[in-house]
C-alpha cells in the first residue's frame, strides 16, 4: 500500500477550491473545504448530518462535537467565519435538504431522494483523485490525505506539533511525526 501524501503546496489547494466553486460543483466544493478543516476521517465526516452543522432555523452552528468511529473519542470541531460563508453557498444551493435534520450533508448525488445517502468511501476517494489530476499533483493521494493536508499546513503555520495531535486525536506528538512521514527538516 502505497503512502497517503498531504498537499503541500497551498496553491494546489487554492485551485482545487476555484475549479469546484468555477463548475458549481457546491457539494464538491463544501465537501473539500470541510474535509481539510475538520480534522476528521473520512467516515466521520461523510457521517455528518444537517443538524451537526446547522440549527432549526438554518443558522449555521459555531461548532459541532462528534464521537469519532476509529478512536471513540469526543472531539469538538469549530466552525470558522469563512467555512459558514462557504456552508452559506450550500444552504441556498441546496435548500431542500433542510426539510429533515436527518438528511447527510455530503450526499451521494445517485441516491433519490439524494440526500438520504451519504457518498461512499470509494467515492470519496474517486474525487480526491481526480482533484489532485486536476491541479496536476503527481503524487498519491488518498481519502487521508485531506486530513494530513490540514495537519500538514498547521505545522507550516507554525501551530506547535503537540497541539496538532490533540486535535487529531493521537496518542502522542510522535504518532503525528510518523503520520505525516516528517522529514528533520520539516519538524
């Protein structure tokens, strides 16, 4: 199996988010802003449903707390101002969905009604691979690589290390060195 790489550079990220948001391709779009700011797995945040993210009045919450599948541990995700702005574009693009706090946020557009199903893994893989094809990223990237992105960019952003696996919820600092292969260089 090969290794799941982050995406380093921060321009490939900003390209990702204008070819989706170009297309209006908005699921897309939310999906991939949400997936590199959460810090969750893959199956955690395909889990998501409306009322995680929003209030009965379609309020957009400031936080959300989920108990992890992999690790069982609670952890409390914060919305930022710029994610709300891109949920926003969501809600008016798809305003059906509020009908029922139950419907998955991250629905699988073959699904009818389509929000009663959330994408698959595969499928979430399918389009992390084709967004890094898009941006002309070479190398391999996995459903983990969003999450690693996140990680990844924090450390750039000089976030100390320890932080960075509280939130990913690792056992320790040297987990999160292992997880993201840092080389002496990058620590």
């Amino acid at each position: 199996m090969k290794f799941a790489e982050p995406i380093k550079d921060i321009k490939k990220i900003s390209q990702i988010k204008n070819i989706l948001h170009d297309t209006w391709n908005i699921r897309d779009y939310a999906l991939f802003t949400c997936w590199i700011n959460f810090w969750l797995r893959i199956s955690d945040l395909l889990s998501l449903k409306i009322r995680d993210l929003f209030d009965c009045d379609w309020w957009i919450n400031d936080y959300f707390e989920i108990c992890e599948k992999k690790t069982w541990k609670w952890n409390k995700i914060w919305i930022s101002v710029k994610l709300k702005k891109v949920l926003e574009e969501y809600k008016n693009t798809y305003p059906d969905i509020a009908e029922d706090w139950e419907n998955y946020v991250f629905f699988a557009k073959k699904s009818y009604p389509l929000w009663l199903k959330p994408i698959w893994r595969i499928q979430a893989w399918k389009l992390i691979s084709t967004w890094a094809k898009d941006v002309w990223l070479k190398w391999t990237y996995s459903t983990h690589s969003l999450r690693k992105t996140l990680a990844y960019q924090g450390l750039q952003n000089h976030i100390p290390i320890e932080l960075i696996s509280e939130r990913l919820n690792h056992q320790d600092y040297k987990s999160t060195k292992r997880y993201l292969a840092l080389t002496k260089d990058e620590t």
